[in-house]
C-alpha cells in the first residue's frame, strides 16, 4: 500500500520555509521528506535516495505518522530523546 499525505495550502508553505532554514537541522530533512511524500514519490524511494543521507524505510514511515497525528508539531524531538550523559550534572551548591 502506498502512504500519501496531503497537505494543506500553509502547510506546504511552512515545510518549504522548513526545507529552507529550519533549525535544527533535522527539522530541514524531515520537512523536505514530507514535502516529496506529498508530492507523490514513494517513501521507501524517500527514504534510500531522496535525503541528504539514506534512511530505513521505518524511520521515514514513522516521521509521516507522527505528521498526520500531529501535523507540524511531529516533527519535532520531544523532550528527553537521545543519549543520556554518563555522570550526571553536579549541584553548583556542592
């Protein structure tokens, strides 16, 4: 089954202005992905040659989910994403 997604007059303007100088950079590649997706190409194209780097075919179908649940705001990180540090911060007061 071939994934679609439409889009919304000011939403394509928003992921192009994305494409353009989304910050942080993440936001640039998943704004574009989006946008190709729309556009008509398939995801799993999308996803090994239409990026700046290739990309599992899960990842570009998670980040069209989190879109169409939750349209820009899905593509953002959310909070506590990433890679712990080893020690934790210390108290100034210590």
């Amino acid at each position: 089954m071939r994934r679609t997604v439409s889009l919304t007059a000011q939403e394509q303007v928003e992921l192009q202005e994305l494409v353009r100088s989304g910050k942080p950079a993440y936001l640039r590649e998943r704004a574009a992905c989006i946008l190709k997706v729309a556009e008509g190409q398939v995801a799993a194209q999308v996803a090994a040659h239409g990026l700046l780097q290739r990309r599992a075919a899960d990842t570009v179908y998670s980040w069209l989910d989190r879109f169409q649940s939750e349209r820009l705001a899905g593509l953002k990180m959310k909070p506590g994403r990433g890679r712990k540090p080893a020690f934790p911060p210390r108290d100034s007061d210590t």
